[in-house]
C-alpha cells in the first residue's frame, strides 16, 4: 500500500509537506497542493477516511443539461438517485462540472481532494477531459448514456436506445410511412451516434430508405429544428424522429409557422416523454425513458461498483407512448407511390 | 382486472369449476385444469396471493448445465442467486427443467400454478420451447446469457464477452500469435454465437486472418477437442481460445496424446475459471466470469422486473486470468514468417 513516505520520496519533499497537501492545510501553495494530490492518486495512494467503512460520499456530477426543475430532463435522474443513495446511507453531492474545471484539475485528483468514493457522470460529451481519463480511473465511476471499455472500475447506465428507435420506426410502418428521417442531437455525443445506429439499423432491417440527408445532425434543442425542416419536408420525408422531444417541439412550431399540419402532412417522434411533450399542440408521440428509475439504476451501478462488482453495462427498456403527433401518411406519399 | 367469472364466460364453465382449477382441486380433471391455468394466464389473470406483498416464491430454472458441486459451473451461480433472494425474503425453488417438462407445459401457466412471481434461467438453448414464449410472457424473468427483445418483463444478465475475448486476443497478440482459433460450444445458443461474434469482431479489429476453418462449432465438453484438434494444428493455428473450460481441458490432453507441447508449440485459452481450471497441467490461462456475482446480478434484475422496472439487459466484466498455458509464439511461425 502507498504511504506518505512514498509521495514525499517520489517528489522529493518531506513528509509532513505531504500530509499537509492532502489534509488541506492552509500553509502550502495551492499549486503544491495540487501536485501532491495528482502524485497520491498516481501512486494509488488512498486517504484512512476512504478506505473506512463510514465514509460514504459521492458525487452526481452533471453537465450540457437542464436539471432544476421537473421539466427538465435531469430532475428526476438526480432525484432517483439521491433517493437509493438516501436508503444506502451515501451522501450524495450534486455538482454542475465545466470543461473548465475539467481542464484544471483531474477527476482522480478531484475525487480524492474532495473524499468522494464514487462519482455519477450526466450529459459527458466524448470531448469533455475527463471522459479521457475514465479508461483509467482508479475511482468507481457510473456514466450515464456513455460506456467506456475495459476498466472494470468503470460502468455504463442508459435505455435500451436499438429497441426504443425499433419500436418507434415499426410504429410509423404501421401508419404506411416509408420516409422516416431522424432529426438527432449534438455531435460528438455517444448517445447521438446510438440514435443514429439504431435508426440506420432498424432502416436497414425493415427495408426502408435511408441515407446521410434523411440523418442530420442538430442540437438538443428546440431552436435545432428550423435549420433542417424545410429541406427535410423537400425530399418528401413523411415523418421525423427527433432526438430529443425539445427538437420534436421546434419541428411542430416550424411546421405551425409553414401551415404543414401534424399529424396530417407530417408526423413527428420525439425521445424522453419529458412532461412537455404531453403538452404540446398536437400531445407528442414519443420514446419514453424513465428517468427516475435511470437514476436508481444509476445509484445500484456506483454501489456495486464500490463493492467491487464489476458491473460493465446496465440499460433499461425505453417505452413508446403514442399520442397525437403520428397518423397515418399522407395519401400522395403511401407506400404504393412511394 | 381479470375476474374469475371472466375466465368462466370465456370457458363457458361454470365460477365454480374455475375456482377449483385454481385452487388445484382434485375432483376436476387435470386436463381441463391446464386449460383453466391457460385462459388465466392468457386474460391476464392474478391469484390474491400473487398480488400480495408477502408472496414471494421465485423459481431458478436450469437446463444444460452441471451445478451439484462447487467444481461445476452452475454452482456458484445458484448459490449468488439464493444469498441474495434470502436477504430480501423470497423462497428460491431451484427446478432441473427438461424439454419434455417444457413441450408439456406453457412457461406461464407453470409459473401460475406453482405460485412463483419471477424465473431466472440458467443454460437455455435457443430452440427450447419456453424460449419462444419468453417474448409474451406475463411473468418477470432473467435470462442467463440469453436476449429477448421488447418484452419489458424480461431481462437479460451474463458477461460483457465481447472484452472477454478481446483482452484474450489481445494477450496473445502480445506474445506474438496471429494465427488464432475459437474452438467454440454448441450451435443453437446465444452465448456461443455471441462469443463467435466476439472473436470475429476482434480478429478484425486487430487485423488477424480468420475464416469459418478457424471458428468451428463443438459441444461445451472436453470430449469435443478431439473432433477438431488435429485439423486446427495442421492449419498453422498457434493459439486456441475455447468455448469453455472443458473445452480446453480436451485440448490439453489431445496434444498431450500427441506429444504437442503447451505452450511450447501451441497456447490455449480457456472461458470461466471454473476450479479445474488451475489445476490443469499447465495451469490454464482463461477468461473468469464470477458466477457468484452474476448470481446475484440474476437475482437484482429478477427483483427489479418484479417491481416493474423495465431493465433490459445488464452485464459483467469478465478477467483475464493469465496461467501457464500461453506462452510466445512457437518461432517457426511467429509474425514475421506469418
């Protein structure tokens, strides 16, 4: 096991400057601080209060998402996991995390520096700094709608994105379109290029045209869908699957502000069922997941992973709640001409 | 919520006679209660005790597979599965399942008339009978590597073998190996196509030459090395991974029949890390699934679909467990002659 004998030796410092960089004492220099941190955690190094059975701290972590209230897709993933970790005795600190904070200072470090014994990552793009570091962190880490290979430490929580884009897809068939365009979020996401592959792969299953046109990249917001519907509606795209439901709703403002009627001229999809959706004008059919019990489930991963179960991957089914944004295609357009 | 008086009027027999195919009365004909069981599961119906809080029987179905002692894979499996079910109050049958009990019997209405709320099924083939009713069950159930699609009441819990067999590749690419076998396990199983979807996914990754000469099918014992053996060796093929554990104790006897030194002139790996495992002569370099901790995977998916969570599949990182059975390359055929 790592000592503070063997951080001092390796920086070449004293031992007692070393325990006061990892007790936070006020008379070395942040920089120095920072250095013994990076260099215990390099050497494995864990602090008593870690290893003891009481201590039991960890941290939601939350990025490129809306959380503060009910509306917003992350409330209740933060609440279903603040409520297993409430069970199991674990503090549970929820920190809205930068590309910032990213840069400046490493996830082990930050875990460590903090006392946290395991970390919960939401809304992590592939670009962010950390998700670099994932592969290797010796911290027991649960993302949610990413994976990371090989690092046993390291777990994966999401929806089962194949089949909820299956389910969506066989739906829009049932109503004779052919034409299915998905409208997806940002790049560089994960959870985007899975969306994308479910819908490529479920294109290509059920015999259906496809190709870089009938796929755009966007946003995940509402604001995404002007810059793609009117292209989309040229190539006589009959329904579109959005990646979220806030593009599902900027497609209906932007079709509203055309006069191309939903469901009748075209029908839309979204993905979450956040309580917009059942608000909207026509009510949005979608892909629901349940955030609450993705937050759980988020919890029951980070546990077992501290308790050294090496969970690789978790998903929940997704379930397609069909409302009035989807009918039947429009007759110029079925399948017979098509 | 189904009635009694439904199944009835739908039967066209009397309440009466219902109430006594549910109850198991002896003076109705056991045909005529199958068919009793059958509507009931069919209209959706549930015992009071079903609904109950305090009925908590689930059963562990196996099939294909040894469990009796600690030595054989099952074991540990069963014995995860019960530590856990024990901790939250639920009675475990643990039921040797045959294809005759399954062509006489539907999956839900077993369950219905003995009163379990949730199977977990261990060593299922693709062709037994219950696994085509997996997709329409009524009843919460946990496949042992296998997957069904879109029924949220049914999950799917094994390793992540897809790493398995890549850090075993891997391994052996690090020795020097590029002519590599999978000496697989039965046809007709979702765990052998998956691992056979593994090695190719692998061997092209890394760029290693493959074909169907290099991936044969065999059974999940040892007897089945020597069907294969001796075409593998004359192929030039340097390493052989194996289906399972067994496998590759045949393979290591084969060759010693045949003077073939391990891992002199051929490296074998093997799946599992049952307990013969390292005692084998070498010691068996395989990739370790912790059965007891799947076990209790088994158990946590099962609990989870019982509560109406909808998990879809969950999954565990398998190890590499490097032993004495692989070694460098033999220098007549390493890399640069290859």
């Amino acid at each position: 096991m790592t000592t503070i004998k063997d951080i001092a030796n390796c920086l070449g410092i004293s031992a007692s400057t070393v325990s006061k960089g990892l007790n936070g004492a006020s008379d070395i220099s942040e920089s120095l601080r920072q250095t013994v941190l990076d260099t215990a955690v390099e050497l494995g190094y864990t602090t008593r209060k870690m290893r003891g059975r009481d201590h039991r701290k960890v941290c939601l972590f939350v990025e490129n998402m809306d959380y503060e209230t009910p509306e917003q897709f992350g409330c209740d993933i933060i609440l279903g996991f603040r409520q297993v970790a409430f069970r199991e005795n674990f503090d549970v600190t929820v920190f809205p995390v930068t590309p910032d904070i990213q840069a400046a200072e490493k996830y082990d470090t930050f875990m460590l520096k903090h006392g946290f014994v395991g970390g919960f990552m939401v809304g992590f793009a592939l670009m962010d700094d950390w998700m670099s570091q994932f592969g290797t962190t010796s911290i027991p880490t649960a993302l949610f709608d990413n994976y990371i290979r090989k690092n046993p430490l390291v777990a994966s929580v999401g929806s089962d994105t194949s089949e909820g884009i299956d389910d969506a897809i066989v739906h829009l068939m049932h109503l004779g379109h052919r034409h299915i365009a998905l409208l997806n979020g940002s790049w560089h996401s994960c959870i985007t290029e899975q969306r994308r592959q479910a819908y490529i792969d479920s294109m290509t299953a059920h015999n259906l045209p496809f190709d870089k046109g009938t796929m755009p990249y966007g946003y995940y917001v509402a604001d995404s869908a002007k810059d793609h519907i009117d292209r989309l509606l040229s190539m006589g795209i009959t329904a579109i699957l959005c990646g979220n439901d806030l593009i599902a709703s900027g497609v209906i403002d932007e079709c509203r502000k055309r006069g191309v009627r939903i469901p009748g001229e075209l029908s839309v999809i979204g993905f979450d069922d956040i309580p917009l959706a059942a608000r909207l004008d026509p009510p949005l059919t979608t892909i629901r997941q349940d955030r609450s019990e993705l937050g759980k489930l988020g919890f029951y991963a980070l546990h077992s992973l501290i308790n050294h179960i090496p969970i690789s991957r978790t998903m929940l089914r997704p379930q397609l709640i069909v409302r009035k944004s989807t009918g039947p295609v429009p007759s110029q357009l079925s399948p017979t001409s098509g």
